[in-house]
C-alpha cells in the first residue's frame, strides 16, 4: 500500500542554472521564409474550410498521423503521404451555448467557439479531446482505428462529458494535459472566471487530487508550458510527472515579476488526512533560472518560459529540457535557448529547501533538521 509523506505545501525549492554552452560559434537565430522553402524541408498547407489557431498539434508515431486541433475543428494528416485528403471532424459549440457566451458578454475576438485544447492518447484505438466550448468545457472520445491503414477518425456518440479541471474556459489561457495510463493530469484555470488555478488529476482509477485551492503559495497565476514523466527506477510506483510553467514571483521588488518553474508529483500520491484530502502531499516546485552573463560582466535574465523541447539519451531517467525563454525588460527584449539535465534538476529537488526569514522576510536556504519522511516524497509501507 501506498501511503503520501508529509505535506510539502509551502516548501519551494532553489533551483539556478546557467546557459549550457555546446558550441563556440554564434547560434542560428534568423530563418528567412525563401530560405525555408528552398531547403525542401517545408511545404506550405492549408484547410478548405474556414478556421484559426492551430495551436493543439499531436503526433501519432504509432500510425504515422499527426492531429490537428483548432477552432471548431479537429483534423487527422497522414505523414505518409501528405497529399492525402485529411480526416476532419466538425465539433462546434452548440448553437444554445454560443448564445448564451453571447449574452454573457464573451463574444469578442470569436470567443464563443469551442478551441481544441486537449489531444490525448486513450489507448491504442482512441484519443481523447477536450475544447473551451464556448466557456463551457467539453471532452469526448475519438476513435481513429487500430491500424495506419484504417484511415477513420470519428466522434463516438454519447462520449461528451464535462471537460471541467481538464481543460480551460478562456482559449486565450494556456494549459497543460497529458493521459498516464488512463489518467488525465492538468494543469489548467478550473473557474470561468479564471482565478482558480490547479494541477489536476482526474479520471481512470485513481482518486481525483488537486493542489491547494486559491494559495499563491502553490501556484501564483500560472501560465502551464508543457510536462514529462519519468521513471525513476526500476520500480513503477517510482515515476514522477515533472510540470513545467511560469508565474508571478512572490518575491515582490526584491526580485522578477515572473519567474519560469518546474514542478514535481509522484503519479502514486493518494493525497493526505483531514484538510489534505484529495490534495497533492508530494508536489514540490522549484526555479528555473536561464541567464547570460555578457562581455561588461552585467547578468541578463530571461525570465519567461515559453516552450521546451524534450531530448531523450541514454540513460532514460535523465532526459535533457531545452527551453526557450524571453525577457521581461522594456528596454532590452530578446530570447535564449537553456539546456537543463533532469539530474540536475532532480539534484535540487533533493537539496535544500527555501523559506522567507530575515530582516526583509526575504527567501534564504533552510538549515535546520529537515522532517522525516522528506516532504514532498512518498514512501512505502508493506501491509500483511
């Protein structure tokens, strides 16, 4: 039997990384269109049919598909060939909601539409797909065959179900969503308002578990980036979901107004005891600093996270991270590319702890006795 450590619910970790430099020729920074095309990597590709914001793209290596999703639309490519007519599926709001986000004032900027947000692999033979819904979230199931060569793609009747905690109202928000052996975990804004920001867990067999509900000191408005899982060891109930986003510093003048994070859960944690319940005991989260220190000696930070890129190697329990982050400054806007080690990262997590002391309340290292079991670890205990 599983049973979660101590709560780790207001501990963050110091984590401080460097630019990784793997050459010492300049980067390639510009890429111009003519040059794109003219390299035969590219073909420029468009849809019949009228609709926006591409940004939900899934690729299928088991069928060799790469899935669309967009505004009202969802879309199955072949990458074998792809001049090949694509699949789509038509999945609007329903005429009474868009009315009623309408009447509610949300109309602005195509707002009462339902944007694909969420293209998850449920099995072998389905997809899951959630969309705002016209501020009113929706999931359903997809079906899109056993075989590459069984080119279907179609909405199973009587699948929808309230997309609620798994994906966003606002298709202006960014979210987090991946499915771990039939279970769903997000990271997404759970109100319509907005202002209820969780890591979620939901569906399949495990108990539903969320962070701390309206506490800056889990999450502080939270803009989610993307994630991975990993297994630690040779032991499944070892595997960790890392969570990658940014957020409103809580350092206030002292530091950034955002700060770029990465988070850890154990997929194993049931949650805690009297107000813990249906909590994370095992979510831990840390810094992720990207900076450069220039020529004259001054330090440039590039506080924002906004992608990454995951490099597997070698050694499958430390992937390396690439990402991309930009500045905050109003005189000087730019970007950079960071490399981090998930040894290192994992490192940290088992390093110190940070907390406000001091004239300033300002964040120092925890030096005293650290609790046992390790806050933010779960542990096992064998029942006979």
């Amino acid at each position: 039997m599983l049973v979660s450590a101590l709560p780790s619910l207001l501990l963050l970790l110091l984590l401080s990384f460097t630019v990784r430099t793997w050459t010492s020729r300049p980067a390639r920074v510009y890429l111009s269109y003519k040059e794109l095309m003219e390299s035969r990597t590219a073909r420029f590709f468009s849809f019949g049919f009228n609709t926006s914001d591409y940004r939900i793209l899934f690729l299928d290596q088991d069928q060799d598909r790469m899935y669309v999703g967009s505004r009202d639309y969802l879309v199955s490519m072949d990458l074998g060939n792809i001049n090949r007519e694509p699949l789509i599926i038509h999945w609007p709001a329903a005429p009474s909601r868009q009315k009623e986000c309408l009447m509610a004032g949300r109309g602005r900027a195509d707002e009462c539409a339902n944007y694909l947000r969420v293209i998850q692999p449920l099995n072998r033979t389905h997809l899951y797909a959630c969309g705002t819904g016209a501020y009113q979230p929706q999931c359903t199931l997809i079906y899109r065959g056993w075989r590459s060569e069984d080119y279907v793609f179609r909405i199973i009747s009587g699948s929808h179900e309230s997309g609620k905690g798994r994906c966003p109202y606002d298709p202006k928000q960014e979210n987090m969503a991946t499915i771990i052996d039939g279970v769903l975990y997000a990271g997404v804004q759970v109100d319509y308002m907005g202002t209820d920001s969780a890591v979620f867990r939901t569906m399949g067999h495990k108990l539903p578990i969320r962070t701390e509900q309206y506490d800056s000191r889990w999450l502080n408005d939270p803009v989610f980036v993307g994630s991975l899982v990993v297994s630690e060891s040779s032991f499944k109930e070892d595997d960790k979901l890392y969570i990658l986003f940014r957020e409103r510093s809580l350092e206030g003048e002292s530091g950034p107004a955002m700060v770029s994070r990465i988070a850890r859960i154990c997929l194993n944690d049931e949650g805690g005891m009297r107000s813990l319940v249906g909590k994370w005991t095992s979510f831990l989260k840390a810094r992720l600093v990207c900076s450069v220190i220039g020529p004259d000696g001054v330090e440039t930070s590039f506080d924002q996270l906004r992608d990454i890129f995951i490099q597997q190697t070698q050694d499958k329990q430390n992937p390396l991270i690439y990402g991309v982050f930009t500045t905050l400054g109003s005189v000087f806007r730019g970007s950079a590319v960071c490399v981090f080690s998930l040894a290192d990262v994992r490192a940290v997590f088992n390093g110190p702890f940070a907390h406000k002391e001091g004239h300033g309340y300002q964040m120092t290292a925890y030096t005293g006795k650290t609790p046992y079991p390790r806050p933010g670890a779960v542990r096992y205990v064998t029942t006979v």
